[in-house]
C-alpha cells in the first residue's frame, strides 16, 4: 500500500467516524478539510518511515547514480 492509499484510507476513516456530523458539514467544506488534513497525515505517515513512491524512486535514482561513479572510480585505482 502506497502512501497515498493511507491517506486516503486514513481519512476515510475519519469520515466514517465523523459519521452524521459529515451529514451536516457540506462536501465543499469536508473537501477543505480533506486538503488541509491530507497534507498533514502524509508528513506524520513520513516521519513513521515510510516514503512516497516518487521520492522512493528519485532516491534509488541519486543512489544507483553514486553506486556507478563509486565502482567507476574503484576501477580507475
């Protein structure tokens, strides 16, 4: 499960529990909240350890990258 599924997940959780008060609240404002939440969760599920995809890959990228030159350099020796 990627890091946006959490996050979806995550706040559809706290739309189930919300529950008859998001009944209440109009889309557009659980919309907003929904933008301001999401944000926020991505960043607590990131200090927990776990990356987005996209910056999973740009990182294995950067590290294949210096990986190269390391065993470039070693065969220059």
């Amino acid at each position: 499960m990627d890091q946006s599924e959490v996050t979806k997940a995550v706040l559809k959780i706290l739309k189930k529990e919300i529950g008859a008060v998001s009944k209440l609240i109009p889309l557009d404002i659980f919309k907003a909240i929904e933008e301001k939440v999401g944000p926020e969760i991505d960043i607590i599920i990131e200090k927990s350890g776990y990356v987005k995809k996209e910056k999973y890959e740009r990182l294995k990228k950067i590290t294949d990258n210096l990986e190269k030159r390391i065993t470039d350099l070693e065969k220059d020796l």
